[in-house]
C-alpha cells in the first residue's frame, strides 16, 4: 500500500533526525554536567516535533501546532506536552505493551517471527486516542 510506505518513510525521517539532533546536542553540550543533554523539541515555522526518551531508547514524539509551548500548561487541562508524553509512556504503554503477556522484547508491529506482538492487538491504541482527545490541544 503506497499510502503506509509513505508513512513509514516518515516515521524513518523522523528517528533520522531525533537520533541525529541527540548526537549533536550531546556533542555540543560540556562534557562536565551531571546530567546528559536531552533533547526535548525541535520547533520550526509549521510545527513543533516533541520528544521524550526513556532510559531503554524507547523515543516517543508528537507534532504539535507551533504555538503550543512544550513547557506552559495547555488550557485547562494543565498538562504540558512534555507531561503528556511521560503519561503515555508510564501510564500507556507501559500498562498497555510492556505488561500485557504477549509482549516479547524487539518483535513490535508484527513483522517479527510467528507469535511476534501487534501494539494493535493491545488496548495501547484506544487508551491513547481517549487520552490525546481528552487535551484541549489536541485535534
């Protein structure tokens, strides 16, 4: 289907650039912090590319408008952008992938070996679509 070749070719463009934007602001950053640099958005004139690693090298990312601060509360659901990907992360997918039995390390999407675990075979989809629509900057 040419529509999810197109889809996936984005989505290897955008851990392109995620991975490349980390090298470099881990090459830029002094060396004698305590902490690593992280990078957290990219902003550009027609969107904003929010980004949350875990400690594993799981990236999560979410495109918002421009006009939406990644670290101001968003309306009145008082959760900044950043809060928003740390939930789905903690309280998402961690509930909804990692702890269902039929996960099985590095065999997401199920293109894996038989028995390979599908995220669409969890309710990670659903809790996420509900979540995502219950933030007043979501569309």
């Amino acid at each position: 289907n040419e529509e999810e070749e197109q889809l996936s070719e984005q989505r290897k463009l955008i851990y392109g650039m995620l991975f490349s934007l980390r090298e470099l602001v881990g090459n830029v950053s002094p060396e004698d912090e305590a902490k690593p640099a992280v990078l957290h958005s990219v902003r550009t004139g027609a969107n904003t590319l929010h980004n949350f690693e875990t400690a594993s090298g799981l990236r999560i990312a979410m495109f918002t408008s421009p006009d939406i601060p990644e670290g101001t509360t968003l309306g009145s659901s008082a959760v900044t952008v950043r809060d928003a990907l740390i939930h789905i992360y903690t309280e998402i997918w961690v509930d909804s992938v990692i702890r269902s039995p039929l996960y099985r390390p590095n065999c997401l999407g199920g293109s894996g070996p038989p028995g390979s675990f599908s995220i669409k075979s969890t309710p990670f989809e659903r809790r996420l679509d509900t979540y995502l629509a219950s933030m007043t900057w979501y569309r």
